[in-house]
C-alpha cells in the first residue's frame, strides 16, 4: 500500500469508512430530490426547451435567421462550438493525464468532471450540425460511396478532421467514464430496495460482480484508455485550432494556436469545473471528498493554463508587429482599438489578469473567490473566442464591405438553450448516477484519508513504519 | 457436477489478502476474490495471470492506424485524386501530413473501442447480465473469498473451515452449487 507523508492534507475529511462512502455518495441517488433540484431542472429545462424551439425554426426557415452577413459569415456559431468543445477538455484531462500522473486527488472529481466533458461535448457537436442547415444530410461528412459520384470528403481539410477528432473524442470519453460506472452501478444495484430502481441499475451495471480477474482487467483498461485519451485531448483542440490556423485570414494564420487553443480549453474547463464542482459538493453534502485542497489544486491548474494563455495573447500580439505583414498588424490593432475593442478587454481582463490572482494563497482557497473567478473565466474564454472569429472577418480587405456583427435572438435563443441543456443533462446526472467515483474513491481512503493517514499502522510493520 | 463452495467474508482488504497469503502457502486453492474495489497485489497470491487486454488493444490500434492509411490512400490518391491548391495528389507521401489527424484519431478510435469491446466480452459484463457477487455487500465495504471443494481435494472441509476462522473473517458461508 501507498504510505504518505502525514504532512499532506489528507483528501478525505474526517472519519470514514468504506461503508460511510458507499452512503455518503449513494444517499443523495436513493433519498427524494430536494425541492430546489426540482426549481433548478425547471429552468433549466425551459431554457432548454427554448433553444430547441429556436433550433427547430432555424432548420425551418435556415441559417439566415442568424445574424451573419456577408463579411461575417462565421459568428456564433462557431464561437459556441469552441467555447463548448473547450469547456469540455478538462474531464478527460482530470481523468486521464491525472490518472497518469498518478493523482489521487482526481478520484473525487474525475467522475462529475467527465460527465460535465460529455454534455458539454454533445452541446458543441450541435452547432455544426444545425449550421449544416440541413441536418438530415448530417451523414454526409462522412466518408461514404455515394450516388452523386465517385466523390469523397475531404480529408485534405481540417473541418473533416474535427469531424473525425470530436467524434472520436465524444465517444472514447463516453467509453472511459462508463466503465468507471459500471463497478459503482453495481454498489447501487445491491443496495436497491425499491424493484424499478434495482432493475434499472442491474441493467446499467452489466451485471458486474466485482471479481478479482475483472478489477485487474478493469485496472490495465483504465490504464491503457487514460494513455489513448491523453494525446487525443491534446489532438483534438489542436485540430480544432487548425480550423482558423490553416487558413490565410489575418489574425487566424498563426502556428500558436494550437498549443494556445488547448491551453485555453483547459483553462475553461477546469473554471467550468470549479463551477459546478463548488455548488454540487454544498448541495449533495461532499465537503468531506471535495474540499479546500480540490478546489486549491484546480485553481492551481487554472493560474497556469491562464499564464499560458496570457502569454501566447502577447506573444501573438508581438509577432503581428515582428512580422512587418500590415495585414496583420491591422488585424491586432483593429482587435485592441477599433469597434469591438471592448469585447478584447474583457478578453484580456478575465483570461490574463484574472487567474494571475491565484497566486495568492487565500485567494485560492477561497470558495466564494474562486467560484466568482471561475464563472469570469467562462466569460473571458467565450469572448476570446467571439475576438478571435468575429473581428478577425469584420474588417476584411476591401473596406466597402466592412461590417459589424450583431446577433439575433435566435443566435442568442440556440446558445442559451444550449446552456440550459446543458444543465438539464447534468442535473439529471446528478440526481441518477454516482457523483464519486466510489471504487477509485475507497481505494484511496487508507492512504489519504484523515482517520487513516495519521493513525498508528496496526497492520503488522509496526516495527518498520512506525515513523510514517 | 455439484460442488460445494465456502464463501469467507472479511472487512478489511488488508486482512483478506494476509488470510489469502496464509491458505495459499498450506496448498489451498482459492478460486474467486470479490471486493468493492481492486485490492492491489492480489491477483499473484491467488495465480491470477495480468490480463492480455492491453495487446489487443495495440493490435486494434494498429488495424486502425492501416484502416485509415489503406482507406485514405484509395480515397485521395486512387479513386478520386482531388486538387487542393495544386498539392501533389498522385502519391500519398507527399501528401501524407494532411492525413496524420485523421490517422491518428482512427487509431485511437479503434484501440479503444476494440480494447473495450473485448473487456465487456471476456469479462461477460453485458447489458441484462445477472450478478453474480455472493453477498450484496461485496459492492459496498465487504470482502469475500471463494474456495471450492472440488478443486481442494487434499483438504477437509473441517479443514479449510477451521484455517479460514484463523485468519479474521467476520462470517462464513457454504453453499451446494450444480
């Protein structure tokens, strides 16, 4: 068994015991929902609900129902989609490269983290499916013999690879997170009392019965996934960076963007994980898995991710002058001072300023600091975005067709739905699936949790560990 | 054929995998470990071999990373050669950069999946599977070890149920299975 220093903070509060865990997580799932879930899902479903009102006349009428014109044909669209996809790095990140790097303190947020990635994904696959216009011909993005001629996709262009990059994606992490359930499936199935419920959970948890072969194969599984799913996190905002990167327009045709897309998607997805994380550990009743410590390493995530971000928005400010292309010294110029010079400094403020204040170490184990800080980030991410997209189109070569961008309200009905959506998914995973990951979490508690870690080792090395 | 089965329940991983140490050095044979979670440095007490999966998983990955080279070198350069800003497109080496993304994705995709496709399969964990844990407690905070008879024969079952109550258990069970 792993031994640590007694000087670490434990990661599991108080006086638990294995069985105090399976009920600290399972309470919640078998008790009746608390009122403000059924206040909150309400909403969220309603604005949900709006969103796919909005999509639907969208598809009816099609995308000129958008703000876009001729200079900006590529707005919001977009923009949500990287934000979403962004937003939704920071699960597989926790649970894959942490795994790697062997960090327990994962174990109590990798599960909701994942989940918050999967949602979030599914939110960003919706926007170029809906831009397509006309989704029941979705399927041709893929590579498919067809009737129109021997024609296929092409795999020259970085738009088929997010193509294959976020689906691949979508799906290895859907894989990853539900073999991580499966074991805590089977802890709820046992418990069931009600039959509807044991039925549900015996169907989701196939069956497992926790045999000694099965947690070995479970183990390398967890292993080799987390190893496959580490370079494709890094893959697939890098690919979606090379959506604008590869092109030739002034302020897209930059070879940073990809180690500055991913640094930025982490940097979102772990404030969106703070986010959540900080309202869902009060309201199920976790502050003894998920405390100050959690919250003070992911802040520590943030403050570095945002530092990287911070220094790719100079370092590609710099270059657009070092260059002596004026193309792209307009571009940044226009970006800082013309018309949308407020969307820049919000940019700015939230993503580079901001996260530098966790340096200090209040600051940083503050919760109420850091949940106003994460929900700042958020903003500054979606604007980073919108100043990459909008005012890098908005004054091309030709200043007779220069333009400005304003959104309609079904730009605006689509991407809030999207949100409410969002929330309706994670709230009902909230309410119907363990929120810890119970096996990984009892796996840790002898060797991190407070009762243990500081206890006299009665297991028979007294004698040699008795310093420990 | 019918059998008889012992089901040892601990409360204590640690204490579980010391009575495994113990049994196995008198020559008892135990045949299953079911716990909540993967106790480390079981599977060599009890002979259990390291799981293949993680070579097959190399080799689905490796038929995907050819999948997509084969698939894409037919569909570019074969098939349908297309113009892109005039970039050579009758031979895929020269061209091979633009196709390292989606290679590099087919072979995640198809490692992965293939990888957990065939955990389902071996483990026979599938949707509509009925548990088979002996005790419902075994997915929550609970232990158990199973020893067959059958597969014991050296032993009386006196025996293996007096050596069993000295290494710590908190209950013990048998059952008749066919």
């Amino acid at each position: 068994m792993h031994k640590e220093a007694a000087i670490r903070e434990p990661l599991i509060l108080g006086h638990k015991t294995y069985h105090d865990i399976t009920e600290d997580v399972c309470r919640p799932i078998e008790d009746k929902a608390p009122k403000m879930w059924y206040i909150l899902f309400g909403i969220a479903l309603i604005i949900g609900l709006y969103g796919v009102g909005c999509i639907l006349y969208l598809l009816g009428t099609g995308v000129g129902v958008w703000g876009l014109n001729k200079t900006i044909g590529w707005a919001w669209d977009i923009t949500n989609f990287v934000w979403w996809v962004g937003i939704g790095h920071a699960g597989t990140l926790i649970s894959a490269v942490l795994l790697l790097f062997r960090q327990k303190w994962r174990m109590a947020i990798n599960r909701s983290a994942e989940a918050m990635t999967i949602f979030a994904v599914f939110m960003a696959g919706l926007f170029p499916l809906i831009h397509m216009g006309r989704l029941w011909l979705g399927y041709w993005v893929l590579p498919l013999p067809n009737q129109f001629g021997s024609l296929w996709v092409n795999f020259n262009s970085p738009l088929l690879w997010d193509v294959f990059a976020i689906s691949t994606y979508l799906s290895v992490s859907l894989v990853f997170w539900y073999i991580g359930l499966i074991p805590d499936f089977a802890t709820i199935r046992d418990r069931a009392k009600k039959p509807i419920s044991k039925k549900m959970y015996s169907i989701l948890s196939f069956g497992w019965s926790g045999r000694a072969k099965h947690w070995n194969r479970f183990e390398l599984v967890s292993l080799v996934l987390a190893g496959l799913a580490t370079p494709l996190v890094f893959s697939v905002h890098s690919i979606v960076s090379f959506d604008f990167a590869t092109s030739v327009i002034p302020g897209w045709h930059t070879t940073i963007f990809p180690p500055y897309f991913v640094a930025g998607a982490v940097f979102s997805g772990f404030a969106m994980v703070q986010t959540l994380m900080l309202v869902m550990r009060k309201a199920m009743g976790l502050e003894a898995y998920i405390h100050t410590r959690h919250v003070e390493y992911m802040n520590i995530v943030i403050m570095v991710t945002g530092s990287i971000v911070g220094t790719a928005y100079i370092t590609e400010l710099f270059i657009s002058w070092y260059s002596g292309v004026e193309y792209e010294a307009y571009a940044f110029f226009n970006r800082a001072t013309g018309p949308y010079w407020w969307a820049y400094w919000a940019m700015m403020t939230c993503n580079v300023v901001s996260p530098q204040l966790m340096w200090f170490r209040p600051l940083r184990r503050s919760l109420l600091f850091t949940f106003i800080i994460s929900i700042v980030v958020n903003i500054g991410m979606w604007f980073e975005r919108y100043v990459i997209i909008v005012t890098s189109l908005h004054r091309d070569y030709l200043p007779s067709s220069w333009s400005m961008h304003y959104p309609s309200h079904i730009d605006l009905g689509v991407y809030v739905g999207t949100i409410g959506l969002f929330f309706v998914f994670f709230l009902l995973f909230a309410r119907y699936f363990p929120v810890l990951a119970l096996n990984e979490v009892k796996t840790i508690l002898k060797s991190s949790g407070e009762s243990y870690k500081n206890a006299p080792d009665t297991h028979g090395h007294a004698d040699s560990h008795s310093t420990h | 054929m019918s059998d008889k089965v012992i089901y040892a329940m601990y409360d204590d991983d640690e204490v579980l995998k010391d009575g495994a140490k113990k049994l196995v050095s008198k020559g008892v044979k135990i045949a299953e470990v079911f716990s909540p979670f993967p106790i480390h440095g079981i599977d060599p007490i009890i002979g259990i071999k390291n799981t293949r999966l993680g070579i097959m998983a190399f080799i689905y990955g490796l038929t995907g990373l050819l999948l997509a080279t084969v698939g894409m070198r037919f569909f570019m350069v074969t098939d349908w050669p297309m113009n892109i800003g005039g970039k050579p497109n009758f031979s895929y080496l020269d061209n091979i950069l633009a196709f390292i993304p989606i290679t590099f994705e087919f072979t995640v995709l198809c490692a992965a999946h293939g990888m957990a496709i065939t955990y389902m399969l071996r483990n026979k964990t599938l949707p509509g599977m009925p548990a088979q844990n002996p005790d419902p407690r075994t997915t929550d905070d609970k232990f158990v070890m199973e020893i067959r008879l059958s597969e014991n024969a050296n032993f009386s079952e006196s025996d293996l149920q007096t050596w069993l109550k000295e290494t710590g258990i908190i209950e013990l069970d048998q059952k008749e299975i066919n």
